[in-house]
C-alpha cells in the first residue's frame, strides 16, 4: 500500500536564508506508539497506508516522502527576557505542507529527528517523554477548544536518548497551521534584513490573515488571537511555562508543550518549569508575558509601518495596546460561561474574581470546583465550605436575576467546565510506564482526554486530584 501525501510547500518558497534545507536522521528500528487516525484522515492521509512499514518510515524521518521539502526554520528568540539571535529548529524538520479536506494549510513537522545547522551542541533528538506529554497535552487542548498545534504520530526510534540517564527515543510528528513565530520575526529584524521581515509579513498575512492590511493590519490580527488564547489558557487553569517569543505561535495556536502543566489547587502564582525560578511565566503573569511577547513582535515591524520612527512606534504601540480590551472581554465571556451567566452585568468580574479568591484561600482544585458547580459538589473542594456558600448566595442572586436558578444553569456550566485534564501526576505515571515499555496508561489517557465534557463513570479515578505523595510541583522541558 502506497501512501500519497499532495504537499504543496509555501513555506520553502521563501528565500533561502529562511531555513535550512536537509532530511532528518534515519533511527535505528521505528515503531508505531499511536497514531491519530482522525487527524490522519482530516489531512486527506490514509491512516491504514500511515500504520505500514512505509508509512512509519515516513513518520520516523527514515523516508523522505514524493514532493516533500525537509527544511530547518531559522528563528531568534526572548527566552526569560533575554534575547538569542539564532535559535531555529534544533531537533525538527518541517517535512512540508498540505491542505487538507476544510481547505486549510497544514504543515506537517517532525520533532527528534535528528541534528540541524540550528541543533547547537543537542544531540537532535527527543527521548519518549516528552513526545508522550506533548501528544497528551496537545491533543487534550484541541478537545478542550484551545487552539493549538496537534499530533498525528508518536514513534519510538529503537535508540537510547542520554539525558540525565538513558531513555528510549522517539519522534512526535506535529501539525499546525504554520511554524510561524514571533521569533521568526526577530531572526530577520536583528539582522536588519528589512527586506526579510517584509518577505515573511506578506507570506503570513497570504497565509493567516488575508483580511490584515499591511504590517498594522497584521499586529491588530496577532494581538487579538493571542488576548483569546491567553483567556482560554487562563479559564482551564493551564499553565504554558515557557512563553519566550519563539514559543509564540503568530497565528494563535499553543504551540511547545515542554514544562507546561494544569492547575490542581488553584493559585494565582503556580509555576511548575523548572528553569522558572523568578516565576516569570506564572499563571497570573500570562497574559502581561503575551503583551510583552506582543511588543517584541511589533517592534520587528517598526520599518514597514511609518519611514518616521517615533510615527511608527506610535502607531504600534496603539495597536499593541488593543490587547487589554480584547483580552478583558474574551476572560469574562470564558468566566461567565464557567458560572454559568448568559448575560453581561458590570460586577460580573468582581462575582468571578470573588470566587477565585475563595479558591486560592483554600486551596480548592480549579477543574474540580468548576465542573462542581454543575452537579452541586464544588462546596466539597472547599477547606471550610461555608466561604463557598456565602459566595453561592450571590452567585444564587446574580443567575436570579436571568431568571434562572442553579438548577436551569447547570447543564450549560457542564458543557464548558471539563470533567478530565491531563493531569500532571497521571501523565507523569504514562510516561514512567512506558519507560518499561507499557502505554496501557498514555492510550488509556489519550482515549478519555478525547471526551473531556462528558461523564465517563468508568473513568473516575482520572479526574481525582493527586495525593500528596503525587502531586507534581516542578516540569522540565525534556530537551
């Protein structure tokens, strides 16, 4: 069985000095962990021909498929506020682009697949951990309606990956709409390779924004999807981790799961990475970190805008200022729709923030209280329930005056707070057991993570908090 891929590669169209072109590094024995087969069939991919020796070559970067165009993308980037000016694909290979049967440009990426002129002294590759959490990760936040980037495949090499110990490699083949990041602006802005900027502006405004109107056009653009990602991110308690600006996707998407985690007790300043040791990337300090990224991003535009330099940043910083109010609306329409509000009322936030503040002096769990709140067990996360009961008084009230009670909202609160997240301490357990070669437990959280709305008794256990002795306090990026 042959398997067909119809690339059509934009992305390779560009300039040379956009990447590096070269195949990924074959491995030794590949064999299929899991593979996406509904993601598989929205590509127009036939999963059956994806499952064949061929296809898992493909997929573990040991056949270059017909019409594909390997290629390492250059990019710089802020890592915690300070500046790289070569970064790029170290460990990746953007295999090529396809559309798929809605019409859209997908790239289809492999990450582990060995070493790139951008690799550094990396070995090029990734061991099955984080492969495993970004699969989880990613696939969880597409079924919780967060935009992100996707996984098709995961694939073990049959080779030893040297971290801090020896662990089996493997190979995550990623999809997203682009590779596209703010970093990848600034590889060409501290170059002053104005022509550069202005190549890589036209194709992302061809390619994502075909409304925007020159480079103000596409900062309003970016500035908007990223205020409704950080909203989203911050309603479902997820913590990213590592928001440097090449970490942030110009289109939207989370993209680079490396030391992200979700909340269980909910606190305004939970950091898990551990590299985060000032707490820069917080969960509360989100969405100033997407202002901030967003900042870097305009200022890579500045000699597109205006020939008047303070013209220029004058337009720019207006436009990157758009962010609070877009940003504002997108929070309070998630947060009201968790408590189940149909309409708007001016002290909805001070109801919302009033809550959280309960939340964060009990240390209530965030996905539990939420999803508590539509089948009357969210008092039970609280040490002392009488603090929730005094804020259900006004929350009573306040769905009173819809003309509705508790009772009517509560079908609607279950159908955007989640049951199941991947949780940090069930996806460490995947992880470990497939370290001794057992993935009963990452298809199993794979399988129940795709139904994250719905009730699923036999699967109860996953939507309980860790014990102490589980709790995961700090992530690592797994590079």
């Amino acid at each position: 069985m042959s398997l067909q891929i119809a690339f059509d590669n934009s992305y390779a169209r560009l300039p040379d000095r956009f990447f590096a072109r070269l195949a990924p590094e074959p491995v030794a024995a590949p064999a299929l962990i899991r593979l996406n087969d509904a993601l598989a069939a929205e590509l127009g991919l036939d999963p059956a021909a994806l499952r064949a020796e061929e296809g898992v070559a493909i997929l573990a970067g040991n056949s270059t498929p017909q019409g594909a165009e390997p290629l390492a993308q250059a990019y710089a980037g802020h890592q915690f506020g300070g500046f790289v000016p070569q970064l790029g694909d170290g460990r990746a290979h953007l295999i090529g682009e396809v559309i798929d049967r809605q019409g859209r440009r997908r790239d289809i990426q492999l990450k582990g697949s060995g070493r790139t002129p951008f690799s550094r002294a990396g070995d090029g590759r990734a061991w099955v951990g984080p492969v495993l959490r970004e699969y989880l990760v990613s696939e969880a936040m597409n079924a919780l309606g967060v935009p992100t980037t996707r996984a098709l495949a995961a694939v073990t090499t049959g080779e030893w990956v040297f971290r801090e110990d020896r662990m089996p490699g493997a190979v995550l083949a990623r999809v997203a709409s682009s590779h596209i990041r703010v970093g990848t602006f600034q590889f060409f802005a501290v170059r002053q390779d104005i022509d550069g900027v202005r190549a890589l502006m036209e194709h992302t405004i061809a390619r994502h924004y075909p409304e925007a109107d020159g480079p103000l056009g596409l900062i309003r653009a970016v500035v908007a999807v990223q205020a409704r990602l950080a909203a989203r991110w911050m309603a479902i308690g997820f913590v990213h981790g590592v928001m440097n600006t090449d970490n942030t996707h110009i289109a939207g998407e989370t993209i680079d799961y490396g030391p992200c985690a979700f909340m269980d007790s909910y606190h305004p300043e939970t950091v898990f990475s551990s590299i985060d040791q000032f707490g820069r990337y917080a969960y509360a300090n989100q969405p100033q970190i997407a202002v901030w990224n967003l900042a870097q991003f305009a200022t890579c535009l500045l000699p597109l805008i205006d020939a008047d330099q303070d013209a220029a940043v004058e337009a720019a910083t207006a436009a990157v200022h758009e962010f609070s109010d877009h940003y504002t609306a997108a929070w309070l329409d998630e947060f009201r729709a968790k408590i189940g509000l149909a309409t708007a009322e001016p002290a909805d936030r001070d109801l919302i923030e009033g809550l959280l503040a309960r939340m964060a002096r009990h240390g209530a769990d965030f996905t539990r209280t939420f999803r508590g709140l539509a089948d009357g067990t969210a008092r039970d996360e609280f040490d002392d329930p009488a603090d929730f009961d005094s804020w259900a008084q006004h929350w009573q009230a306040r769905l009173a005056r819809e003309g509705r009670d508790i009772a009517a909202a509560q079908p609607g609160i279950a159908a955007v707070n989640p049951a199941f997240i991947p949780r940090n301490h069930q996806v460490e357990a995947a992880i470990g057991a497939a370290v001794t070669g057992d993935y009963t437990p990452f298809h199993r959280l794979c399988d129940v993570l795709a139904r994250p709305f719905e009730d699923q008794p036999r699967h109860a256990d996953l939507q309980a908090p860790p014990r102490p002795e589980e709790a995961v306090r700090q992530t690592f990026c797994g590079t």
